[in-house]
C-alpha cells in the first residue's frame, strides 16, 4: 500500500458524501415547495392557476423520485459519484428552476384572493 492511495480514495468519499447531502437537502426544499402549495393562500381561483399548481404538483413529485433514486445508487455504490455528477447538477438546476416557478405561483395566486 502507498500513501497515495488513501488520499486518492479520500475525495470520492468525500464528494459522494457531500453529493448525498445536497441531495438530501435538495429534498427537504421539495417536501417544503410541496407544503407552501397545500396553503390555503396557494388555491386556485382559475382553471388556468389549477393546470398550473397540478403541474408544478407533478414536476415537484418527479424532481423528488430522481432524487431518491440517486441518492440510493450513491449509497448502494451502484452508481459512482464521477459518474452522477452530472445528473446531480442537473437535479439541482432542476430544483432552482422549479423553485422560481413555484414562488411566480405563489404570487400570481396571491393576485386573486
């Protein structure tokens, strides 16, 4: 064994630690996007704020599947973080995407109490 194996293993670690992190955080956020739409405030006055809650409903509960899927590949070691970097960073975009679209609902809901 050289010494430079442990550091070489060391930073897939520790990336994929950090990676299941943010993923998990990630979720946290869905399950709180999830929650502000079942306000009270969120309820759709129009068929077209309805279409668009049901969707942003939909989007949110495939963001938060992806997420778990990955987040157990990582810790199964069925997927390697080198390998899923690119799909994480694509779920977190996914997320901030989703998020804005979620707060512009919020708002626009708020426009018809």
């Amino acid at each position: 064994m050289t010494a430079t194996e442990p550091t070489s293993t060391i930073p897939t670690a520790k990336g994929s630690t950090n990676a299941l992190l943010r993923l998990e955080r990630n979720n946290q956020s869905l399950l709180s996007l999830e929650e502000k739409l079942k306000s009270y405030v969120c309820e759709p006055k129009t068929r077209t704020l309805y279409d668009r809650m049901e969707s942003l409903k939909q989007s949110l509960a495939n963001l938060k599947n992806s997420n778990l899927e990955i987040i157990k590949a990582l810790k199964d070691h069925s997927l390697v973080i080198d390998n899923a970097k690119g799909r994480i960073r694509e779920q977190l975009e996914n997320y901030k995407s989703l998020e804005l679209k979620v707060l512009e609902y919020i708002g626009m809901a708020k426009l018809h109490c």
